[in-house]
C-alpha cells in the first residue's frame, strides 16, 4: 500500500501563485508514475498532470499547460505542482494520485487539498 497526503492548498487571488506538495509512503518502491488531478463543485474529477517516477517524463491537461509545473523529489518521495497565473475556473479540490508498476489506472489517492482562486 502506498499513503499519499497532500498539502499546500488555500485561498489564493487571480494572477498569483501557490505551489501544492506530495508526500508519498508505504510501499513508494512500486511508484511508477504521480498525477494531480482537481474537482470542482458539481463537476467530474479532471486529469491535470503527470510525471514519470523513473526519468521524469511530464504530460499537462491543456487548461494548465504553461502555468503549472510538476516535479519530483524521489529522494522524498515527494511530487510538486507549481501553478501559476492562477484563474477563477481552478478553484478546485486538488488530489495527488500514484500508479504503480505494471498498472495503467492511478491505484492511490490522496485526501485531497482546497485551492480557491478569487478573482
């Protein structure tokens, strides 16, 4: 099993900044790959990015292409998403997901963490 617990969300104004964290325990060596992903009220829960554990190959939603960054810390075992240039319409639950080797669905979830954007 791996645990995953988020942190970093918050209110935040349009235009600015706020960067989420990660942190991944448990059985982290079956790590192949993390994502975040968001839901908003009355809405499906939507990809926004993910990064290969092993090199570290990235892939964006294209609603957040060049505003949002993630990255790793393996040593961590840790994932980052940077985001800036933040709007109204990203006003979300952010949740962290790992997949593990051999698997193409996101086995593990994290709790989740709020990001309110006002504009």
């Amino acid at each position: 099993q791996v645990q995953l617990v988020e942190s970093g969300g918050g209110l935040v104004q349009a235009g600015g900044s706020a960067r989420l964290s990660c942190v991944a325990s448990g059985r982290t060596a079956s790590i192949d790959g993390m994502g975040w992903f968001r839901q908003a009220p009355g809405k499906e829960r939507q990809f926004v990015t993910h990064i290969t554990w092993r090199n570290g190959h990235t892939y964006y939603a294209d609603s957040v292409k060049g505003r949002f960054t993630i990255s790793r810390d393996n040593a961590k075992n840790t994932v980052y998403l940077q985001m800036n240039s933040l709007k109204p319409e990203d006003t979300a639950v952010y949740y962290c997901a790992a997949k593990s080797l051999g698997r193409s669905e996101y086995s593990y979830w994290g709790q989740g963490t709020q990001v309110t954007v006002s504009s």
